[in-house]
C-alpha cells in the first residue's frame, strides 16, 4: 500500500471529523430549541401525521415504497449536493445529517405520497411538471426566505427536471403490477 495515499486519507478523515465537531457545537449553540429548529420538527412529523390520518388504507405499502424511493434518491441528491458545494443547509433538526430532513424526509415523499392516491383526469407528466415546479420554484425559494437554505451555486430551475424525474419513477414504481391497483 502506498503509505503517501493512506496518510492523505487519514489527514481528510481528520479534517472530516473536526468539521462534524464544529458543526455539532454550532447546532447545540445557535440551533437546538431555537424557532427555526421547532418548526423543522414540526415539519418533520406533522405531514406524516397527516398522511396516516389520510392515507387511502388499501394503498398503504406500494405509496410507502414510492416514498422511500423518494426519500432514497432526494437524500443522497441532496448529500452530494452539499459535498460539492452546491448548497448548504442551516437549522438542521439533527447535527448529523448534512441534508435538510424535513424537506427529504418528510415534504417531498409525503407531497408525492398524496398526489399519487389523488386521481385527477391530468396524467402523470403534467402531475410531474405541476409537483417539480411547485417544489423548485415555490417551497425552494420560502425555504430561503426563511433562511433554512442557501442555494450557493444553485438555481431552482435546475431542480425542476430533478422533480420530475423523482415524481415519475415514484408514479412507475407505485404502478407495479404486483399491486393491486389504486
């Protein structure tokens, strides 16, 4: 093994793990019991609160796993994004998870979960477009305004196709026929 490459990596991890430690220290100071953290609790909990209550009963299992392919796919998206910069959170509800949890964890898939048991005469790509500009150019920019995110080098509309692609994977996966249909 080359030990050049392994001192490398651990001097990363080192600086990886002293960033946690900020950041950790960060959230306790400025973030834990402050407004912005009680109203991502909220947000975390209060729509799936909702979707139990509302939830076609019948559908429960093939709307999770449309939503736990969203929360798969818009966790890891939003993990890389903030890797390379691209954005940043601030007000997380956990100091672990760079990802905003509210948005990926509980808006996103529990908004697809909705639209999905919804019938409406519109098929899924106009309930694509609908959902993905509602999220990119609606929820993403109140989320700034409220000062939960920062889109460095980012621009809503780059989201938009990302939300349609997520809606309609989550629409074929929801469709599999061994399901019973909706």
């Amino acid at each position: 093994m080359n030990n050049d490459y392994i001192k490398g990596m651990e001097d990363a991890y080192n600086l990886i793990s002293q960033a946690n430690i900020d950041m950790i220290s960060l959230w306790l100071e400025y973030t834990f019991l402050s407004w912005q953290w009680w109203f991502g609790i909220c947000l975390s909990i209060i729509p799936w609160v909702v979707w139990l209550k509302f939830r076609r009963k019948e559908s429960t299992y093939r709307l999770l796993l449309a939503g736990f392919f969203v929360i798969l796919i818009s966790s890891w998206l939003d993990v890389m994004g903030i890797l390379f910069g691209l954005w940043s959170y601030y007000y997380n509800v956990v100091p672990f998870s760079p990802a905003f949890i509210p948005w990926d964890f509980t808006l996103l898939p529990v908004a697809v979960m909705f639209s999905l048991q919804v019938t409406f005469k519109i098929g899924p790509i106009i309930r694509a477009m609908v959902f993905a500009a509602f999220s990119a150019f609606i929820m993403e920019p109140s989320f700034v305004y409220l000062g939960f995110y920062n889109p460095k080098h980012w621009k809503y509309i780059y989201s938009f196709p990302i939300f349609i692609v997520i809606y309609l994977v989550s629409v074929w996966i929801s469709k599999r026929s061994h399901f019973k249909n909706l």
